[in-house]
C-alpha cells in the first residue's frame, strides 16, 4: 500500500508539471512557458539556442509565453 501512495505522488508531480519550464523550438526560435516576463525566460533561452552556437533574441510575450529568435553569434 505504502509504494502505491509513493507512485501516486511521483505521478501527480510529474503530471503537475513541476519540472520547471516547457521548452518548444529548434536552432532558429524557442518558446518558454510558462515565464513571467523576458528577463525570467532569458537564461532558459540562452541555454537553448547556445546549444546550437546562437544567442536567444527577445521577440515578444505570448500570454505566459516568452518567444525568442536564435540568432547567429557575429564573428569576431
């Protein structure tokens, strides 16, 4: 009994959506949800479009969504 109300709160949680922000996008755009406002998503999106050797440009909200470009890093 006890293991089946431990696998009822793993599910809850994982279906709560506690894992933090839900990512969307490729190596041109990503879209952070939820986020409050640019500078609260900016750090996911660096991340993100880093992964690709971009930097994340703010392009606007969405509701709770931050979207973002990932724009080529200037040589130099």
């Amino acid at each position: 009994m006890r293991g089946m109300a431990g696998a009822a709160v793993c599910l809850a949680l994982l279906l709560g959506g506690c894992g933090g922000p839900k990512l969307s996008g490729n190596e041109t755009y990503v879209t952070i949800t939820p986020a409050d406002d640019e500078a609260e998503a900016l750090p996911v999106a660096q991340k993100h479009c880093g992964t690709y050797g971009r930097i994340a440009h703010f392009k606007r909200m969405e509701g709770k969504s931050a979207l973002f470009d990932c724009d080529a890093r200037m040589p130099g």
